[in-house]
C-alpha cells in the first residue's frame, strides 16, 4: 500500500490493489455518514427577522461558512478540505471557502462580531470564531461554553438556541 500526501491540503491518500470477481462491484465510502454533520439555520420568527437584516453579500458568506461549525461549540474550525483539521480558521481560509476577497472578508467578519452573530475567542493562543446559536447551530444541542459565550444575546432575544 503507497501513501500520498496532497501537497496543496495536506491530505492524505492511500493506494490499494483490490481483486474482484466480474459480477462484484467495488464501492469506496468514508466511514462517518452523510448525516454525520448538519447545520441548522434557525427558522424562528425572530431569527428570520435577524436574517432578513443581512445583506446579500454578509447572507452569502454565512451560508458557505456555517457548515464549519462544530459540533455544539460552534467554532469555525478546519475539516482538512479546507485548513487542518480541528485548528479554528483564519479570515483568509475564510474568504477561500466564501469565494471572496480577503478584504470583503475580513469586512463581513467584522461586521458579523459588531453585529454579534460571531465572536472571537482564543484558543490555546489561537484566535478562533464562534457562530451565534441564534442564528445557526450544528448539532442537536448547543453545549454550556457557547451558551455562556452568547449569554447576553442569548437573553436579550429571550429564545432558547436548543429549542427548534
């Protein structure tokens, strides 16, 4: 078996000889399922109506970012596609996944932690961001660390980010 590293993502592929008969088909398939990973955006009268205040471009972006996410943190952390797996994304990994500028993105982020649909915690002397569970949540539940994160928020809209 040959390994080989993908030197743009840092990925890495295994090559393997397989023998079969010729009515047998051989399929390859990771083992974590497609619904291993879900993103949900909030569909609460209210989180519309938090939604409906985002321009098309600030829309756009967080559509192609909040799959990042994970799982109950909220974090926009690397899936080795794009940056290293579970290291929190940069601004320009960021932008890379949007399809935009570096600039516009660092725009858009800016106006996201006023706005504060993200914040901007460290992490073992990393800057990471954090999504708003009001606004998107991946997983069932959001867990205490991004609830205390997004405290204030949290009380002010008065909903509950675990509820549907």
């Amino acid at each position: 078996m040959r390994q080989f590293v993908d030197p743009d993502t840092g990925e890495v592929f295994y090559e393997e000889q397989i023998l079969r008969r010729p009515d047998e088909i051989v399929k390859v398939f990771r083992p974590v399922g497609r619904s291993a990973k879900f993103v949900k955006i909030k569909a609460s009268h209210k989180a519309k109506r938090r939604l409906r205040k985002l321009s098309l471009a600030e829309a756009g972006f967080f559509l192609k970012i909040a799959p990042y996410a994970s799982e109950g943190t909220n974090l926009l952390l690397g899936d080795n596609e794009r940056g290293q797996k579970g290291v929190p994304l940069t601004i320009k990994e960021l932008a890379r996944i949007a399809d935009c500028s570096y600039p516009q993105a660092r725009k858009i982020v800016k106006s996201f932690i006023e706005q504060r649909i993200l914040r901007r915690i460290d992490i073992g002397g990393r800057a990471a961001l954090a999504i708003n569970p009001l606004y998107s949540l991946n997983g069932k539940e959001a867990e205490t660390s991004l609830m205390q994160l997004f405290r204030q928020e949290i009380t002010e809209a008065g909903e509950d980010p675990n509820s549907e």
